[in-house]
C-alpha cells in the first residue's frame, strides 16, 4: 500500500510542493488552472473521499513550489511526469485538470495514451487569443493587475511572477489551446468535459459562452469524449460551487475503467 507523502520534489532547477493522499485506490492527479494553487481541489478530493489515492501538486512559482527559469507549456508537461514516476503511480492514473491543467490534461493523454486511464476537463475548451491583437490584449489585461498580483499569489489564485511572466504564459497557453481541437479529434482515452456557464475575469460578455461551443465539434466526431455535465457556476468559481459535478465525472471514468468506487 501507499503511503500518505507531503514534501518537496527536485525538477529541473525547482523543486514542487506535492501532496500523496496514499492508499491501494486508482490514482487520481489534480492538474491546477494556470496560476492556481492544489487548494482549490479539496472539496472534490472530499467528495470523492478515500477510495481514491488522491495525488495534488503545486506547478513552478504556484503556492509552496520554488520560482524557476522555466515556465513553459513544455516544462509543465515534465513536472507531471516527474511526479508520476517520483510518487511511483504504475497504475495508469485518472488526470482532472481545470482551466490550464485541462488543457495539460489533453495534450498529456495524446502524448501516452497507454499511461492514462482517462482524463476530466474541468472549464477548458480549445479556443484562445490568437494573433498580435490577442498577444496585446494579454499583456495589457496583466499589466492592470500588476499590484494585485501578490495578493493574488497568496490567495493560491496567483504566481510569484512578474506581470510580464504571467502574460507569457497566457499567450503561451492560448496559442495551444487554439491549436487543439486536432489533438481532441484523436483522443483514444475516454474524455470527460464539465463546463461552466458565462464569463469569468479578463473574459468579454458572451466570449467564453462561444469558446464552450467550439467542443459541439469535438464532442460529434469523437466518441471517446463527452459531456459530463454544464453547471451554473462561472470559471473561476466551478471547484468551489460545483464540486460534486466534477466528482461524479471522476466517478464515471473509474465505473469505465473496472473501478466501481463511491
């Protein structure tokens, strides 16, 4: 059996505050939004209780992890696969991502299909803001809020970055979520979506409605995907509002995967 972990993990030149709930239950790891801290997923991880071995980590300059030189879509993508392998997760895990940990979610279960056993996208759709238009409307959105930013950090709703460093992963970030509906065309692991409903903070009136559409493409020609469910909360409130839709996702994948927990 495994054991409850807390503590930091070496990664490049960082190291990662993680958090090993333990136990003999499918793996299930928490991929946070983009600035985001592992908090956020405690009334999922309640609802879902101990018949799952819940896994949460912070991501590079998020909540207890260490700053890095590196803040990329790519560098993201090591930190979960050095957690998989430094936690010992040989059972293929069930990934839930919100936000940008969705879109981490996809791209990680194209890359190793045979090392997921499904993932639960939380909020995330592949639209973004494209474009030299889309770049400066990034930048001038998290220069507004530069003095906020640390109070945010310490709210687990921000990064010990710069204004600059948060708009590069904004823009980063936009540029693959746009680019991925290809990815999503080609999922061979079942896909759960829950969605939220209207805008959220930076958003235009209606502009994140029309992103969630984009999935009415994905959703028809990919029946590896589907809809778990579309709640009342918006995105930035879906985990604390919504909670038990996210964990009902969590609960259909395991039922899918011979796991009949909860």
């Amino acid at each position: 059996m495994n054991s409850p972990w807390a503590g930091m993990l070496p990664v490049d030149d960082t190291e990662l505050y993680v958090r090993d709930a333990g136990g003999p239950g499918r793996p299930v790891v928490y991929l946070n939004g983009a600035y985001a801290d592992q908090k956020h997923w405690k009334r999922v991880i309640a609802e879902l209780g101990t018949d799952y071995r819940h896994i949460t980590y912070d991501e590079r300059a998020r909540g207890k992890s260490k700053r890095s030189n590196d803040y990329s879509f790519d560098g993201a993508l090591r930190d979960l696969d050095a957690v998989l392998k430094a936690r010992g997760v040989e059972q293929p895990p069930l990934l839930v991502g919100w936000s940008f940990g969705g879109i981490l979610a996809w791209h990680w279960t194209d890359r190793h299909p045979d090392r997921v056993a499904g993932a639960v996208i939380v909020d995330a759709f592949p639209l973004g803001l494209t474009g030299e238009a889309g770049r400066e409307r990034i930048r001038k959105t998290f220069r507004s809020y530069r003095l906020l930013l640390p109070i945010a950090a310490r709210l687990g709703l921000g990064a010990r970055m710069s204004a600059d460093q948060h708009a590069d992963i904004n823009i980063e970030l936009n540029e693959i979520a746009a680019a991925s509906v290809p990815v999503l065309g080609r999922l061979t692991r079942p896909v759960r979506f829950v969605l939220a409903t209207g805008d959220s903070l930076g958003s235009e009136a209606g502009e994140m409605e029309e992103g969630r559409k984009v999935l009415d493409e994905v959703l028809a020609a990919n029946p590896n995907i589907k809809l778990s469910a579309k709640v009342a909360s918006n995105h930035s409130k879906i985990l604390r509002n919504d909670s038990p839709a996210v964990a009902r996702a969590v609960r259909e994948l395991a039922v899918t995967q011979g796991h009949t927990a909860g």
